[in-house]
C-alpha cells in the first residue's frame, strides 16, 4: 500500500510550461495537457455565444476566480482539503488544494459580459462572442 498526500503537485510549474508551449504553437493540443486536480472543462458554442462548464465538487464560490484575458479563459480556485486523520487509504484520487485550468477560446468575447453560476457543484460561464468577432454583411456596391 503506498499513501500519498497531494497537498502541492511538484510537476504544476512544467504543465503549466507544456501547456503553454503547446497551445501557443498547436492550438488544439495545448488543451489536452492536464494536472491531477484540475478541472475537465466543456467548451461549446451556441447562438453566437461561448460557454464553459467544469465541475467543481465541494468548492465554495468565494475559493474561485473566473479570468478572461488574451483570448484565454482561466479558471483558479481552492479545492477543500480532505481530512487526514489515521486512516489507511486504499484508493485516493480526489484531490484536495489549489488548482488552475486555462484554456484557448475560439473566438473573441466581450470580457465585459462574461457571466459566471455555480450551481450544485457546476460551474456554468457565459461567454459573449465580441461584436468584432461576429459575422457582418458587407454590402458591395456597383463600380463605375
């Protein structure tokens, strides 16, 4: 039996390095880099806006922060610890401490009208599509 305590992941700083390498030359791939403890994040679009889901279990509102800058969204917080006490883990894969998810939007968003709902354990962001990003018609005109 091997017991661990995941208080701090030593390996943090280098994924943190590997993802940011990765997503500034591989867009896509960047996205797949992930710590133990860091959140899962759906990232989808509809209607003309982005949205973001990650499950964050036990975690409390006020232990989060919701970042959108350079087209990137970040997602900090502080997962409650579990309790150590005597016992004699047979499995551990919650983790408890601090995390941070960031990931590469598609797309431009106004980052004044981002919204931000935790709810039952889920954390829902609502990203507008800035009005620069969107589709426009140009009208062409005839030429002389």
């Amino acid at each position: 039996m091997v017991r661990r305590s995941w208080t701090r992941d030593p390996f943090q700083p280098w994924r943190e390095e590997v993802e940011r390498f990765f997503s500034t030359h591989f867009p896509a791939a960047g996205e797949m880099v992930r710590g133990p403890g860091d959140p899962a994040i759906n990232l989808w679009e509809d209607q003309g806006e982005l949205y973001a889901e990650a499950e964050l279990p036990g975690v409390k509102q006020d232990d989060l922060e919701v970042l959108v800058v350079g087209g990137e969204l970040t997602i900090k917080g502080q997962r409650p610890a579990p309790a150590n006490g005597a016992q004699a883990f047979h499995r551990r894969e919650r983790n408890g401490g601090p995390f941070q998810r960031t990931v590469r939007l598609p797309v431009d968003v106004d980052a004044s009208k981002v919204e931000a709902t935790l709810r039952d354990g889920v954390l829902t962001i609502k990203l507008p599509t800035a009005e620069a990003a969107k589709p426009r018609k140009i009208p062409v005109q005839a030429g002389n």
